[in-house]
C-alpha cells in the first residue's frame, strides 16, 4: 500500500514538475519574442545609445531572441522534434550570459540580476526538458550493418 502511495506521490511531482517548466517556458517565451521583436521595431540610435554595438548584430540578436522564443514552446507543443526545446534554451544562455555582461558595464552589478536569472532559467530548461526528451541515436551496431 505505501509503495502505491509513493507512486502516486512521485507521479503528481511530475505532473506538477511538468506544468511548472510549461509555466516557465511559456513566460521566457514571451520575454524573448517581446525582446527580440523590439531590436526590430526600436531605431538602432535609440538601443545604441549606452553601449555602441552595430545594428546589424542588434538584428541578429533579434533574429535569434525571436527564434529561441519559438523554439522553447513550439517543437514540445506540436509535438514535432521535441529534442529542439533543450537545444533552443541551451543555445539562448550564451546571449544572456552575453546580456548579462553589457548590463554589469553599463548599471553595475544590480543590472546584471534579471539577464543573468533568465540565462539560469534557460540553463534549467535545457538540463529538465533534455531529460525528459530522449534524442533517437543510431546505435553503433545499426550503423556498421
């Protein structure tokens, strides 16, 4: 009987687990669709103005905040390559650590909090959400066949 209690415990973790990384992903979806689309939207004098970058590199950042965004929600919702869910967070941790580091030099520390959060958070669903998504590999005996 507690073994039963103890599967249905470990069950609702995961379940629960589960809705927490959606809840996740769904928020960090929206703040880089919302992120990337405003390098587009916004004048490059106006987002140049702190720290000089060119703007092509400000679209590119855009181009690839914009994809990340799509990437956390869509390949695990649709149910097409979900093994592309880690791999868009795990490659969305480089522009924030990126993020992070132009936010120190320009407001200290304090600034370099919320960019640095949101790269952790994009770290967390990579690790999670790789676990639970298996990646069919060729095995190295149906290969050499």
């Amino acid at each position: 009987m507690s073994n039963s209690f103890a599967t249905t415990s470990r069950s609702a973790r995961n379940v629960w687990g589960n809705v927490g990384l959606w809840a996740l992903q769904i928020l960090l979806a929206g703040l880089f669709l919302f992120a990337g689309s405003m390098k587009f939207v916004m004048p490059i004098e106006e987002m140049t103005k702190q720290i000089a970058l060119p703007g092509w590199f400000l679209h590119f950042i855009g181009v690839c905040e914009v994809l990340g965004g799509l990437g956390l929600i869509l390949p695990a919702a649709l149910r097409i390559r979900p093994g592309l869910t880690p791999l868009a967070a795990a490659l969305l941790v480089p522009i924030m650590i990126g993020a992070t580091v132009l936010s120190v030099m320009i407001g200290g520390v304090s600034g370099g909090v919320v960019p640095f959060a949101v790269g952790a958070a994009c770290a967390f669903i990579a690790i999670r959400r790789s676990k639970t998504t298996r990646v069919a590999r060729p095995s190295l005996l149906q290969t050499a066949g």
